[in-house]
C-alpha cells in the first residue's frame, strides 16, 4: 500500500505540471471570456471549502462559469434550492449559469486550475469527487446508510477525475456515487487508477453526463 502512495504523489506531480504547462492558454482564455460576460465577479469560484483526506477542508480552484454569490443566492430561493438538494446538488437548467458557462463545464475547462491543487497535494489526478462538508452532512442525514461509504471516500484525496467521472458525472446520483467513491478509496490499484485516466478524455471531449 505504502508503495501505491509513493506511485500515485510521483504521478500527480509529473501530470499536475505537464496538465499546468499544456492548459495555460485554455484557462487563460476561458478568463478573459469569464471577465468579459461577468466584470463584477473573480475569475474563481468564491465558495465554501472541499473536504478533502482525513476530512481536511482546502480551498478548491475552480473557474467561476454562474453569477456572483451563486450559492448565497440560491439558497435565497427556497424551492429552487429544495428542488437542487433533492436533484443531488444540481439543476438542469441553471438558471445561475453565466453566458457561456454550460459550455466551459460541459469540457470541464473550469476544472483545470485544479491540477494547482493536485501540485499542492491536496487533491489528486484520480480520486473520489470533492465534495462540500455541507453537503456530506445533508446527504448522510437522507441517506444514513451511506455513512460508511462517506468515512471510507475520505481516507484518500480527491481527485480531478474518478469511477463518478466516468461513471455518468452528473447523472449518478448522490447514494450511487459515494458508492462508487468508497469502492475506489479502497481499492489501492495502479491499474484502476491508470484505466480510470485512460477512459476520461472521451468523457471529457463528448461532454458525456455534464450540466
């Protein structure tokens, strides 16, 4: 096990800086487009922290595709933000979505400052979904089954991709894919991690289960 550690931080490392060399220019762009449709708001994503290892909290960098404050803002709306917990965290429409942005994370450009983090060594390349502590809690309290499934998801970090990733995104459910999260985080294997990166260009490239 100590010897698939040691693997998986020298992979992060060596792709975190290849992922940062090769998509500099695709963030950068993405940006400017950001500071062109949105000036009032950071090019970043202004959100709670991720509950990452061992249930320790980092600041996630993820490029802003909705309105300023989209958080606050929507737990403002009660039906809307009743409908977006029991949908697993999302809506379909968004209507907090800037122009542009359901295209930035339909191809997942607004993930691509997290290879920052991967470097960091808080996340990373593979791994279970990051997910807000908030969230853990009010799923944990709907589904109290999946208690295990969550302690077991956080004894490794999360990654930029995962058995979620490729797996359906956003058309898995929260109860399927902390599942899924808990048998990845206790797998321990460098060919799943290696099979997981080799199926995520096609996701990402066809857009497959983004909203």
């Amino acid at each position: 096990m100590a010897m698939y550690f040691r693997i998986k931080r020298l992979t992060d490392i060596v792709c975190a800086i290849i992922g940062i060399v090769v998509f500099s220019p695709v963030i950068l762009i993405a940006s400017l487009f950001i500071k062109s449709v949105s000036p009032e708001g950071s090019i970043f994503v202004d959100s709670k922290p991720r509950v990452g290892k061992d249930g320790k909290e980092f600041k996630m960098y993820k490029l802003r595709t909705m309105r300023p404050n989209a958080q606050k803002w929507l737990e403002t709306q009660p039906e809307l933000y009743k409908r977006y917990q029991e949908n697993g965290y999302k809506l379909d429409p968004d209507p907090r979505l800037l122009k542009g942005g359901k295209f930035i994370r339909k191809y997942s450009i607004d993930e691509m400052p997290q290879f920052f983090n991967v470097l960091k060594g808080e996340m990373s390349v593979v791994g279970p979904r990051a997910y807000f502590k908030y969230e853990l809690e009010e799923q944990e309290g709907r589904y109290p089954h999946t208690k295990d499934y969550i302690k077991q998801a956080l004894t490794t970090k999360p990654g930029l991709t995962g058995p979620w990733q490729i797996g359906g995104r956003s058309n898995v459910n929260f109860e399927e894919r902390i599942k899924m999260d808990s048998e990845y985080a206790s797998r321990h294997s460098v060919l799943y991690d290696l099979i997981i990166l080799l199926k995520t260009p096609y996701v990402v490239i066809t857009g497959s289960g983004a909203v």
